[in-house]
C-alpha cells in the first residue's frame, strides 16, 4: 500500500512479551515493546519524511469533510495545516471506500495491509474459521467477553489472524530502521512499541458499548464518559509519551469514540458524531499537535486522518433487524430446518457437535453451515482392531480463499486427515 503524501481522507478502523508479562501491562496502562531494536541500530530513522495515522472508527468523509470545511474542528485543520475553508496543503480523497463488508476488523485491516478481505482473512468483527473449526471474535457481538478485545492487545489476538504483510512491515522491509508507535490500535504488527490504556477503561468502553446497555442510553441513565475516558487516556498517554526520548518516524493513534458512542446514542449517527468530534476529539488533536510541535515533530511529518467505515441511520426497527439472537432470527430458522447450530459464544469444547454457525455480519448474515454429508470417525484401540468413534461433520470445504467446487472432493479432503471433527 502506498501512502499518499499530504493529507489523506478515507473511507477506511485501524489494534512481545509473555503473556502474563503482557496482561500485566495493560491492566496497569503502559505500553507493549513488539522487537526490540538492535543495539547498534539508530534511534529512529529521521532521514525520510515523519508520518502520523489519526485512525478514526466510524467517521464517514462527508461528515469529517463538512466539519472540516465548515470550520467545526480547528484543532484537527490546525493539524492539518489549514484553516476553515482553507486548506491548501491538504488533499481530500474522494475515491478510497470502505471494504464489503464494512465492519470494523475487516475494513481496519484492509487498511493496514492493502489487501482485501478475501485475502487477509479477516472477514467481519465476528467469523468462522472452517478449517481449524475455530470461531474467531476480534470485536465480539454475538456474545457479551471482552477477553477477544484484551487479547488483542495482550496477545496479538487480530496480529495473528491477519494473513497478509501490515503497512509497518512494508515499511519495515524497506527501511530497518523506522521507528514505529502504535497507539491502541488493534494492528500492530511490524511495530516497534504498542501504547496501551488501562484495562479497566477499555474495558467500561465495551461494556458501555454492549447491547444490554443501550437502553440504559436511550433512557438517559448513561453518558457518553466511558467512550470520552477511553479516547483521552489513549491521547494523553502518547502526549507524555512524546516529552522525551527519540520522537517516532510513524505514529498511530487509535481513537474508537466515534463509532462505539455512536451505536448506542438514541439521537442518531449524525447528531453524535458531530458532536463527539467538536467537543472530545478536537480539543485532544490541539494537545497532540502540541505535544509534536514542542519537539519540532510536525516539521516534516504527513498526517494522514483515515477511517474504517461510516454510519448509515436506519429505522428503528428489531422486528426485522438481523441480530445474534440466542434463541430468534437465524439461529431459530437454522433450528427448524433441522441444523444443530454452534452457541453464540467464544469457545465450545473441543468435541462440541454443530453443523451450522452463526456469525454477526452486520448488515450481512453469516451463516455456515456444514457441506456434504457427516462423516463417521474410526479410533483404533491398543489391541489394534478398529472402532466406531463418533459421527463428525466435515468443515474443511468449502475452504477460505479458495475455488473448491461443494462436491466430489470434500469427503476425500476430509476423510484424508485426522484432525479435522
Ligand atoms: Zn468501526
């Protein structure tokens, strides 16, 4: 993926130690070194242009380019080096949109790799991974864990289902040396530092994002302070991180308010979002491009503002909305034509038995359902004769990425492995 130089706006979200050493960090805030740099090598690599990504989840162009224009977010133009109406050093994309479908994980790592779905792997916020049998959540909505979205940060949880080169890694090919911060972004790989808020904030910003909560919202029992708290730690935190020490030739800053605050806000997409970008998010642009300034960091710096996906409103309306319903819509119809269906939940045990999943799409249905015919499993005991074990419906085909046809080659695709159930 080529970066554009000066300011690109876009239909676009974008997130090594031990373990253990990992979730220590981010329940006490902190930051994640990803490699360490070798001893001889520079601090950073100041001979090529500075970058600085503001990933903005769930800000459509023409809102961000109406506030922009209209003169509602100065500290963002200032940033940009342009004032309302008044912006001539910056170019405003109107080609780039979001991937299908346009959900967070999969549109944030088309971002971060160039590549498409189909060929990073990372499909939705929810999927089903057939071939390792293996439901995979990095923005769980079927189900009320945060552990995906921890994981994530502690455990390279959306690191590891990108199957395609990151732009860091790019970058890295290319210049050794490039000294890359990421902040609470869920794509960091080929990074050299991950900037990590509290755990207890993330986690209040997905509680207050989760469905149970959004009657409390439209009741006026919640604010939108949980999404503010969130937004304003990851800021502050790169502010001070930027006081001292060599500056980053690419800085990531992840901010998630907009599109979390925005699900749950009974006045509409619009209405919210206008007013989370005036009033949180351009008085924290005006502390970063502080903080840069202090240190001569805009002096040779693009900044490229970029987002996943927009917000379209819609009618309010959950007789005919498609959920992830435990009990209704595409688990109840799946049930009735006779499908044992997955639970909506993470992890299943190991010898579960389902022959179709669903997934949370969005404004698509994800809906697996097994192909071909179950196939019965042998064991062979320890006196060598053979036994029936269990009767297992066979994932591995469709495959992903792949023009398999549904037929003739599944069973034998199956029945030629041992690990597949
Ligand atoms: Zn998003």
């Amino acid at each position: 993926m080529r970066l554009r130089p000066l300011v690109c706006i876009a239909l676009l979200l974008l997130a090594d130690c031990g373990a253990y050493h990992a979730a220590r960090l981010v329940v006490a805030g902190g930051s994640r070194t990803l490699r360490e740099r070798p001893k001889d090598a520079p601090a950073s690599s100041p001979a090529r242009p500075a970058l600085l990504v503001l990933a903005i989840d769930g800000v459509d162009r023409s809102l961000l380019y109406d506030m922009l224009r209209g003169g509602e977010l100065p500290g963002l133009a200032a940033l940009l080096g342009g004032t309302a109406g008044n912006f001539s050093h910056a170019y405003f994309d109107q080609d780039l949109v979001a991937t299908l479908p346009s959900s967070t994980l999969a549109a944030w790592s088309t971002a971060m790799t160039g590549a498409p779905p189909a060929v990073h792997g990372v499909t939705g916020n929810e999927f089903f991974i057939r071939s390792e049998r293996r439901f995979a959540a990095p923005a769980p909505v079927s189900f009320d864990d945060a552990t995906p979205v921890l994981e994530t940060y502690t455990d390279d949880y959306v690191n590891n289902l990108i199957g395609a080169p990151t732009v860091y890694e790019h970058m890295r090919a290319r210049d050794p040396d490039v000294l890359i911060w990421v902040a609470m972004h869920q794509i960091s790989r080929g990074a050299d530092r991950l900037l990590l808020t509290r755990r207890k904030v993330l986690v209040d910003a997905f509680q207050a994002y989760a469905e149970k909560e959004t009657e409390e919202f439209a009741e006026g029992k919640r604010s939108r302070k949980d999404f503010e708290a969130l937004d304003t730690e990851v800021i502050h935190d790169v502010v001070a991180r930027l006081d001292d020490g060599p500056l980053p030739d690419v800085l990531t800053v992840y901010v998630s308010g907009t599109d979390l605050f925005t699900h749950v806000a009974p006045e509409g997409p619009d209405a919210a979002r206008r007013a989370y970008l005036r009033e949180v998010l351009d008085p924290l642009f005006v502390d970063l491009r502080e903080a840069l300034a202090k240190r001569g960091g805009l002096d040779d710096r693009y900044v490229v503002v970029t987002a996943d996906h927009g917000h379209t409103q819609v009618l309010h309306d959950t007789v005919h909305a498609l959920g992830a319903d435990p009990n209704g819509g595409a688990v109840a119809l799946l049930r009735l034509a006779g499908f044992r269906v997955r639970p909506l939940m993470l992890d299943v045990p190991a010898d579960a038995d389902f022959q179709a999943v669903v997934a949370y799409g969005g404004a698509l249905a994800y809906v697996y359902p097994a192909i071909g015919p179950a196939v019965r499993l042998r064991a062979t005991s320890a006196t060598g004769r053979s036994r029936h074990a269990s009767t297992r419906t066979c994932w591995r085909s469709p495959m992903r990425s792949t023009r398999t046809t549904f037929t003739g080659p599944m069973r034998r695709s199956c029945a030629a492995r041992s690990t597949w159930s």
